[in-house]
C-alpha cells in the first residue's frame, strides 16, 4: 500500500501537467503545440537521473533512497506553482525529473525486493493501479482545483500530498538492505557492475520493449487535453469526466490483468493490449467522426496503457538479479523517460496551430504511433522466453548392473 502510495504521487506529479496545459498555456503565453515540451523536459531529466541512479542506487538502503528522492521531488513540484514564464516552467520541471526518476525506480526495487516472481504479476497490477487513481481522483481533482485557483493550485496540492505520502513511507517502511547482504561478497565498482548487467541479452531486450512502449503511448499523451478541446470541441468544464472514466476502467482493469499475467504470461496481455490501444488511436485521431462520443472512446486508451503496463511491469521484474534490482530499474526508468520525452518532443514537432486553435497534423502523429507499437508484442515474447527459468531436469536413476546367474551366491555363499 505504501509503495502503491508512492506511485501515485510519481505519477499524478507527470500526469497532472499535461491536462493543465491549456490553462497554463493561456496564463503564461504558451503556444498550446509546445505543451509536449513541457512534458518532454520531465521526462528528459528524469531519463539523465536514472542513468546516473543506476550505478548508485544498489549502493544504498532502499528507504533512505526513497525518502530522498521524495523529497526532491516535492520541492521541485512546489516551485512549479511558483513559475512565471516558460522557461521557469520548464526548469521545474526539469528538477522534478531529476527526482521523479529514482524515486520511481527505487519504489518498483522495493515491491519486487519482497514479492515472490509468480506473484509479481499481481503485486505489479495493483501498484500500477496508481496510474488508475491518478487519472480517477488525482488529475480530476487538479482540474477542479484549478478552475475555481488558478492553475497554479494543483502544483501546490501535489507537493503537499507529496509531503504526506513521504512521511508515511518513511515511518512505516522498514529499511530495506537485503540487496546489500545479497551483494556483499562482491566488491566491483559502480561502473562494472552496470557494464556487466548490460552484457546480457535479455536486458537489451527490456530496454528496447519500454522503449518503443513510451515512444508509442507519449506521441498522445501530452496532446489529448488540447485535442478535445480544440478540434472536438469538448467543453473544458467537462474535461475531468474524460480522466475520471479512464481511470475507473484502468483501475479495475489493471487488477484483471495482473491475474492474467500470471496465468498466461506478459507476452499475450501485452499482445492484446497493443492492439486495443490501436484500434482507439486510429479511431480517435484518424477515423473519427463527429457521432463517436469523446467519453466512449479516451478513457479506453487509459485502459489499454494500463493493462500494457502491468503486463510490461511482470516481464521486467524477472530479469535482474537482486543486488542489482535498483540499478536495472533505474536504467528502466532512465529508458522509459528518455523515450516519453522523444515520444512528447516529436509528436511537438509534427503538431502544428491552426489560427482557430486547432491541432493539425494528427493524423499524421497517430500512424506514427500506431507503426511504432507494431514492434512491442514481438520484443515482449522474445523477452518472456529468455527471462523463463529452465525446466528442471528429471534425475537420472543408475542402470542396474546385469549379473550372471551362476554368479549369484547363496546364502552360505556357496553356488548354486
């Protein structure tokens, strides 16, 4: 639960931002097709922390990593609210991400720390379901928040949330040093140990998985809020009904999928995902007509993000060693933001203003996205069948020894 808390505030924290960018867009003067870089800078500086986090983060108590993390991540979230152009706005971003990124991979170490890997697929479904809350209660709330305070509102009350789910991890959690017992006997420095971990194939394998995953799902993301609005003419007052209805399927369904992940595997889940995510970009950015109910067709895009994430989350778990666990997952983490930024900054450089306000060009972003996704099941099957434990060996039993009958002795041990 605490873990699960964690998360939630690492996700609202990223998601919040971007159905608030047409507000704070308007407020400080911001061409709403450049909102993507205001996403994309979270993500850049959280992809350059992981990098450096994984050499260092197996060096240290999980609690204690995560609490400073936490921290940093509450302060920079609070100087959002503070900014007073764009790039004030940005360099709090950035400084978000510098944090949001351990903290992220640290908290996922931890779960996986403690959760036995035929399990995992459940313990994963109901930590992503953070992603669900967020977008049910967390950016719903923010969008009232800022309609009634001003978009500044919603960074304020992130930090402040921030600040109590950092204080609860950090009495309740115990420390977290097993990674360090695990590793004693081995003395190698940070630089080895990473080199090491990724002259293995089935890490390549991750790494490229998560990213193809970011690119495809943040070409959307950071431009759904100004899609609705400016080309389907959805009323801002209603934009919180899109996040909620997303997040109550995601939720639900993120805990359906992590039964499923345990029982028929990553690679079918995630099969089944991408293409649902699919169909709903296609229709939303490419085939849509204006009969198709905005509410009918958004939240399934949350849904399919979640299922895929769960699924993605079991698969990855498998694949490092315990007193390297932190370290892959900051890497993972390092990934995963420096895809979404590539992901957020070239669906900006696709994206163009119409004078009316309009986005165009989008369909032009969404097949990108949907080829791009093309490739995730196939990376996901072959990273399941190298991340599966060997089938044990049957034990070998002794052929009998064939002996001549005239050799046999009786029991004075005269023959017989």
């Amino acid at each position: 639960m605490v873990i699960a808390a964690v998360q939630f505030i690492n996700i609202l924290d990223f998601m919040m931002v971007m159905p608030l960018g047409p507000d704070f867009a308007r407020a400080l003067g911001i061409p709403a097709s450049h909102i993507g870089y205001i996403g994309g800078s979270y993500t850049a500086a959280a992809a350059v922390a992981g990098l450096i986090g994984s050499m260092l983060l197996d060096r240290f108590d999980r609690r204690r990593a995560l609490a400073v993390a936490m921290a940093g991540l509450i302060v920079s979230t609070a100087l959002g609210g503070l900014a007073w152009d764009f790039p004030s706005l940005l360099a709090a971003r950035v400084l978000a991400g510098l944090f949001g990124g351990p903290a992220v991979a640290v908290a996922i170490a931890t779960l996986t720390d403690r959760v036995a890997p035929q399990r995992r697929g459940r313990a994963m479904g109901a930590v992503m379901s953070a992603f669900s809350l967020s977008a049910i209660a967390g950016v719903p709330v923010g969008l009232e928040l800022a309609l009634y305070g001003g978009w500044r509102l919603p960074f304020f009350a992130v930090a402040a949330a921030g600040l109590v789910v950092a204080v609860a991890a950090i009495a309740i959690l115990p420390p977290q040093r097993g990674h360090l017992a695990a590793g004693a006997g081995v003395k190698t420095g940070a630089w080895v140990r990473m080199t090491a971990l990724l002259s293995r194939r089935k890490v390549w394998l991750a790494y490229a998985t998560v990213a193809l995953v970011q690119v495809q799902q943040f070409m959307i993301v950071p431009n759904i809020a100004a899609y609705v609005q400016g080309n389907l003419g959805f009323p801002r007052d209603h934009l919180s009904l899109v996040y909620m209805t997303g997040g109550t399927l995601s939720f639900f369904a993120s805990r359906w999928a992590g039964r499923l992940v345990d029982r028929h595997g990553s690679s079918a889940i995630t099969f089944a995902a991408t293409v649902g995510l699919s169909v709903v970009i296609f229709t939303a950015f490419i085939g849509y007509r204006p009969w198709m109910p905005v509410l009918g067709l958004f939240p399934f895009f949350m849904t399919f993000v979640g299922v895929r994430m769960v699924a993605n989350g079991a698969a990855f778990s498998r694949v490092p060693d315990p007193q390297e666990r932190a370290g892959f997952m900051a890497l993972v983490s390092a990934v995963q933001h420096l895809s979404s930024a590539f992901g957020a900054f070239l669906s900006a450089e696709i994206l163009t203003n119409a004078p009316d306000g309009r986005l165009e060009h989008v369909s032009t972003m969404a097949t990108v996205s949907i080829a791009i996704g093309l490739a995730i099941p196939l990376l996901t099957l072959w990273l399941e069948r190298a991340t599966r434990p060997p089938a044990p060996t049957a034990a070998v039993m002794p052929a009998p020894v064939p002996v001549a009958a005239d050799a046999v002795l009786d029991g004075a041990g005269q023959s017989r």
